[in-house]
C-alpha cells in the first residue's frame, strides 16, 4: 500500500473523484462531467517526473486541451469538417512521438479528448473547453504540489525498482554454475533482464540527473541518491564482469562442491540487495542487509583451501575477487542509503552526469528528419489517420448512442508497430469482456445508487493502480467505472451491447489499418545489428587505451558502457516486436539470439578488465589483439555494407585451455584471445544471418 503504484493511483483517483463528487452535488452532472473528463485526460498525461517537467507538461496539456475542446465542439454539427479535423489532428499528434514519450502521452490524450468531444457534443464550446480546462488545472495544482512537497518520491521508487531488477540479474548469473542449466537458455535470459534493468537504470537517470534541485550540491537527500544510483550501476557492472566458460568451468568444478558455494553466495548476495530495493521502493526504512556475509567467507575458505596447482584455481581466485567486489558494492549502497547525510561524500571521479540524462522535448530539426515515407513514426501517423478517418465514418452512422467509443477504441490501442498494436489490441479486447462481465453481474446485483458510485470510484483507483504494471486489468477495471457511470447518467442497459460492438469494431479496424503502411522489424534488425558492433567496437577503444596507460576519462568510459547497455537492449526488443509480427514477415529467429548471445559474451568479457586494468604490466602485451578484435568487428560492419562481398580475417589459435594454465596472467590472455574469438564468431554470424536474408 506505500508503493508509488498504489500512493500515485490513490492521488489521481482523489483528484478526479472529489471535484466530481462536489460539483455533482452542488451544481449538477453536466459541469461535474465536464471538469471530472477534463481532470481524467489530464491525469494520463501526468508521467513520474522532475518539477520542471510537471509545469512544462501541465501548460502544454492545458492549452493543447483548451485548443483542441473549443475547436472540435464548434465544428461538432458539421461533418465534413470534424473529419478534416480527426485527420489533421491525428496526422500532427501522433507526430509527437518524435519528441519522446511524455509528448506522445500528450498527443495521444488530446486525441481522446477530441473523441470525448463529438461524444458529448456541447451547445456552449468555450463554456465546456473552460471546465475542461478547469479540470485539468484542478489536477495539476495537487500534482506539482505533491512533487514540489515530495521531490524524492518518484527517485526512491525508481531506485528501489532498479536494485530489484539489478537483485534479479544477479540471481540469475547463478544458473550458470548449475550443471543441469541450459546456458543458451541462462543467456537469453540474462538478456532479457538486462533491458529491464536498463529500462530501469534509464528511469531513475530521467528522475534524478534532470532534477536541479536535488543536483544541487548543498542538497543532502539528492546527493544521498546520486552516489546510490551511481553504485547500483557500478555493481550491475562488476555483475556483468563475470564471464568465464561456463561449460568448461562446470566440468573442471564438478567433483569439488565449489559449483553449490558459488550458486549459493550469489543467491544471498541477490536477496540482499532484492531486500533493501524492495524497502525503498515500497517508501519503508531501509536497512543494510548482509545475510550473505557467512556465505562470501565460506565460498574464499573454500577456494584457498585449493591446491594451487588445481586446474581451475587462477580463475576461481579472480572469481572470488569479483564475488567480494560485489559484496562490498551492495554493502556499500546499504551504507549510503543509511547512513547520516553528512557522511555522505561524492567520490571524486563522478562522471559528468548531466550527459546521462536522455534528451527530451521539442526540437523541429528532429521532426523534419521524421516527414518522409522512410520514417516508421510518419508511417504510423498516416495509419493512425487512415483508421480513425474510418472509425469517424462509422461514427456517422446510426449504430447507437456511444459510436464514439469505436474512435476511442482505435486511437488507445493503435502503436507503432505492428507486434505492440497486436499485444494492445489482444489485452482491450480481453479486458474489456471481463470488464463487461463484472459491471452487468454487479447491476444486475444491486440498484443503489452511492453503492454503485463509490464501486465506480473503488475501479477507478483499479485502473489507475494497474495501468503501468497491467494493461488488461487497467482496462477490466476502467470498463465496469464507465458502464455503471453512463448506466447511472443514462438509466439505460443498452450501453453495455454499444460497448460490447464498439470494441469489436475498434478492434476490427485496428487489425486491418496493422497492415497499412507497416514497418516490418526485420528491415531495422541490420541496424540494430550494426549499433551493436559499433558500440562494442567503441568499448575495445577505452580498453586498449587503458591498457596504453592514456589517462581514464571517466565519463566517456561509463558512456561508453551505457551505449553497448542500451544498444544491447534495442535489439531484443526489435527480436521480441518482430515475434509478434505475421510469419512471413520475419526471420530466423535463431541466428540472432547467437548473435545477441556473443554480443552479451564480448561486452561482459571487455568489461572484466576494467576493475583490473590499471595494472597493465602484462597487459600491453596482448594490446595487439585487442586491436586485432576491433579490425574483426570492422570487417563485420564492411560486412552489414556489402553483404556479397565476404572479409576473411584469420584468427589465431588458443595453444591451450584456460583452465589448465597456471599463471594468472594466462588468464587475461585467454580473455583477450575469447574476446577475439567471439569476434570472429560475430562476424560469422552476421555473415550467416545475411545470407540467409538476401
């Protein structure tokens, strides 16, 4: 009950329902129902944010809902006009997605309320655009005051939620020291919570870096969680520092009970760090967790009591080293979110933060690049208009008393693309039926009135409670509010057929427009592809130039390791939409999860070197391979350019396993000779995936 979730919910659900409540009582329903839409639209616009985005989104919202109320009312009796209107409005809102999500909330919203609009149909538009307006005003005064009030809320979630996310990759690098595991199958699952962990990660820099206030040295609170998010994401890193051959390792390890001592320390180490997310998240007092302490002292017992001429021990001796470097980062963050702020000290290689922060706004030079037939997001926007122009035309004739709701149904559930349209389309049409369900049995069980409208009310938190976590139960819940609000307003049951055929034909419409102007994955998978080797390429870079001894810029090191993070993430989710595409659109599937896999391998074997990488004594001895790994990733992207023309590159050969060298300075030359390995690995695999694309 203290999550932001339901804390948020609560708030929005007040914000709408008391003005309605009060103006229901004193003034009547009309008004009521003009400020109570006005305050619902607005409150979807109102996404976790800095002060500076919630004034910045509450004059945009506000005036864009005023523009858009009096307009759409005053050519509500002339058909020919609205419709010019429904194109050209859905032409240039769902434009906004260029200028990021908060804008295209924005343009989708205000799409909504145009629907309301013909809905409704005022006689008096500027009357019924002021209580709109109104409405919406009402929201965003309690909105920025709760922020202006509360400035860390929304961090401490968003920080809470990214040490789970953190907790449960963590977790599941234990598999791979299972010797039942399937490491394909420990892989694409390890890549599956990177991207939510960088989604997470994504969250919190949008809530923290972007905050003034809270960045303001002076400000303990806002320094307190700047070192915490700067250590989550350091130990996500020394996480994914630990890349070894896994199937080697298992077999060298199997007779010595070590693989259980590593598969438990890893365990604990993650419930720790899952326990401590889990009190900030949920707004409780957070206290340092260290149930792993036993745990980590058994597992190094364990290893020095090894013979050092063991097979694997120079391996293991360096695992210990990342097993305790991981114990001390989540003590350390345990430490910084407990401890009295004035011990609380920045460490001085903090990077430049502020370039962290994504970019977000309007900028006309990023929209002109996006007003060509090449551009997926102008695709959408003629989808969009194309399937609400039909929807309108339905609108116009005599199919019932909501016909509305058919426009409504296709301007919520239509996306981008085609494998997110189908999800959403899938979860409306489920949440709605249920939805109907629930409000006919609850009609047909009482005819109060205040019973009924305090379970309106009661569904209405539903909605808002799960919109970000369940789009089917936002929607089972939205739906018996609306049944039992118009069966109340209109005291007639029909409503609930008009429902039930709206949706269906919203749905209807929105699968076919799917095919309209599509933009198929596969197409953007050679570029995902690329972005990938490109941003690996760029990580060798400060590697070998580590290991030269240049001086470590800090920042553009961690730049470097985000963009790989979030090129990583942009490609699964490119596999993941196309999945949900018709078959004939895809590909195969299985040369890219390879390729996905080894891009994680190379990724977490470059950054195994960093921890240790200022002690290059033996290390600029294998600098010349590194090098030799950057021209086998070139030759990849040459590769991606001209895919007839294929580039040889010889590699040279291993004289022995890893797990049978002594010397411990063998070991990093076995990690560089995998990093070039798996190298010409890729580049095999790009070569492979062309191929079997052309």
């Amino acid at each position: 009950m203290r999550s932001e979730y339901f804390s948020d919910a609560l708030r929005t659900a007040l914000s709408i329902i008391l003005p309605f409540a009060a103006l229901y009582y004193f003034s009547g329903p009309h008004i009521a129902i003009m400020v109570g839409v006005g305050a619902l639209l607005v409150s979807l616009t109102d996404s976790p944010g800095t002060l500076g985005d919630k004034i910045l989104m509450s004059v945009s919202s506000l005036s864009v809902f005023f523009v858009v109320s009096l307009i759409t009312a005053l050519l509500i009796h002339h058909a020919i006009a609205t419709g010019i209107l429904v194109l050209v409005l859905c032409v240039i809102f769902a434009l906004f997605t260029v200028f990021g999500k908060r804008w295209s909330l924005l343009g989708t919203m205000a799409l909504i309320l145009m629907t309301f609009v013909q809905g409704l149909k005022p006689e008096q538009p500027l009357i019924f655009s002021i209580y709109i307006t109104a409405g919406g005003l009402c929201y965003y005064l309690i909105s920025i005051i709760q922020t202006r009030v509360w400035p860390l809320s929304s961090v401490k979630h968003a920080l809470g939620e990214c040490m789970i996310s953190t907790a449960s990759f963590l977790s599941a690098k234990a598999a791979f020291y299972n010797t039942e595991s399937d490491l394909q199958a420990n892989y694409l699952r390890i890549i599956k919570l990177h991207n939510k962990v960088s989604e997470k990660q994504e969250q919190v820099r949008d809530l923290l870096l972007r905050n003034k206030l809270l960045m303001q040295n002076d400000h303990a609170q806002g320094q307190r969680h700047l070192l915490a998010i700067v250590q989550v994401i350091d130990l996500y890193e020394q996480i994914g520092a630990i890349q070894y051959d896994y199937e080697a390792l298992q077999q060298s390890l199997a007779d010595t009970g070590l693989l259980d001592a590593i598969n438990s320390v890893i365990g604990r180490m993650a419930d720790d760090l899952h326990t401590m997310g889990t009190a900030l998240s949920a707004k409780l007092k957070v206290k340092p967790a260290n149930s792993s302490a036993a745990s980590v002292e058994f597992l190094r017992k364990r290893i020095q009591a090894l013979d050092v001429n063991h097979q694997s021990y120079h391996i293991l001796i360096k695992l210990e080293r990342h097993v305790d470097d991981i114990h001390q980062g989540i003590l350390a963050i345990g430490d910084t979110l407990t401890k009295n702020t004035e011990k609380i000290k920045l460490p001085k290689d903090l990077p430049a933060y502020h370039l962290f922060a994504a970019a977000e706004g309007v900028n006309l030079k990023v929209l002109n690049k996006h007003l060509n037939f090449k551009s997926p997001i102008f695709k959408f926007a003629l989808r969009l208009s194309s399937a609400c122009l039909l929807a309108y035309g339905l609108m116009l004739l005599p199919v019932g008393n909501y016909s509305y709701w058919i426009l409504l149904t296709v301007i919520v559930v239509i996306k981008p693309g085609f494998g997110l349209t189908r999800k959403r389309n899938l979860e409306r049409l489920k949440g709605t039926m249920a939805g109907i369900l629930i409000g006919v049995s609850l009609l047909a069980l009482t005819s109060n009135i205040t019973l009924l409208l305090v379970l309106a009310g009661i569904f209405l938190f539903g909605y808002f409670a799960y919109l970000r976590l369940n789009y089917t139960l936002s929607i089972m819940s939205l739906t018996p509010m609306v049944i039992i609000c118009l069966n109340i307003y209109t005291g007639q049951h029909s409503v609930i057929i008009e429902r039930i055929f709206d949706t269906l034909m919203g749905c209807a419409i929105i699968f076919g427009a799917s095919y309209l102007f599509p933009s198929w994955e596969v197409k953007k998978h050679v570029a995902y592809i690329g972005d990938v080797i490109r941003a690996n390429i760029s990580y060798l870079q400060k590697l070998y130039d580590r290991i030269e001894g240049e001086p470590t810029d800090v920042t553009a090191l961690k730049l470097a390791r985000k963009e790989v993070y979030t090129r990583l993430a942009m490609l699964s989710s490119g596999i993941q939409n196309m999945l949900l595409e018709p078959k004939n659109t895809r590909t195969e599937v299985q040369h890219l999860y390879e390729f996905e896999i080894l891009s994680h391998q190379l990724s977490s074997t470059i950054a195994s070197f960093f921890p240790f990488a200022d002690t290059n004594g033996h290390l600029k001895q294998i600098n010349n391979q590194i090098l030799k790994a950057m021209e086998v990733l070139e030759n990849s992207l040459l590769l991606l350019q001209n895919p007839v023309e294929e580039v040889v590159v010889e590699i040279p050969t291993v004289s022995s396993s890893p797990l049978a060298l002594n010397d411990p300075n063998h070991v990093d030359q076995f990690k560089v000779q995998q990093i070039l390995t798996i190298s010409e690995a890729i580049r095999k695999q790009v070569n492979v995936y062309l191929w079997k694309n052309q």
